[in-house]
C-alpha cells in the first residue's frame, strides 16, 4: 500500500478514501488529501455486508434527524460491524468508527 509494489484493488470511493482491497485480502482505506489511512474490514465479504447495512442505517438516522433516538441506531450499526468483524471493534483506526463518530458528534 505504501509501494508500487503493494497489491492495491481499488474498490470505490466513500467520503475522503480510496477504498480497496489488499494483496492480503484485507480492505483499507486510503488517504485523499490530509485524512489517515484506515482500516475498513478484514475481508471483502465483511465489507459488502457492513457497507449495505450502512446504507440503510444511515437512510434510518437522515429520517430521524437529530432526535435522541438516532444515537441508539447508530450504536447498534457500530455493534453490527464488530461482531461482523471482530477487527472493527478492535482497531482504533476502524473507517466504520470514524464515521459513527463523526455522527455522533
């Protein structure tokens, strides 16, 4: 990732990352402009599964709006992703966490 060398299979683009998956079959996210890297999933098929139930919690908390509730929603999608991943959990660089987060405020 860091070397030409490195296996980097660009997958799509989600808010400042190229996301991709790695010669060792891991998805990252790469940096655009000033953003870190960051993990995203140990495996692809963990990835499209997180990424579509994303989509739809994410659909659930712009009908909510700011209400107490959509901290709930948000929390459970982040569970979600753990047990799905144990991995998102784990690492402080998760792109799953930085994204809740930054909806959490």
């Amino acid at each position: 990732m860091g070397s030409p060398e490195d296996a980097f299979f660009r997958i799509c683009v989600y808010w400042r990352w190229k996301i991709g998956v790695t010669g060792q079959g891991d998805v990252r996210g790469l940096q655009l402009e000033e953003w870190p890297d960051v993990f995203v999933n140990s495996s692809v098929d963990a990835f499209v599964e997180t990424s579509w139930r994303w989509y739809h919690t994410w659909l659930e908390a712009k009908e909510m709006g700011w209400h107490i509730e959509v901290f709930d929603v948000l929390d459970a999608f982040l569970e979600f992703a753990a047990r799905r991943d144990p991995r998102v959990g784990l690492d402080e660089r998760s792109m799953w966490k930085i994204v809740v987060r930054s909806m959490n405020g």
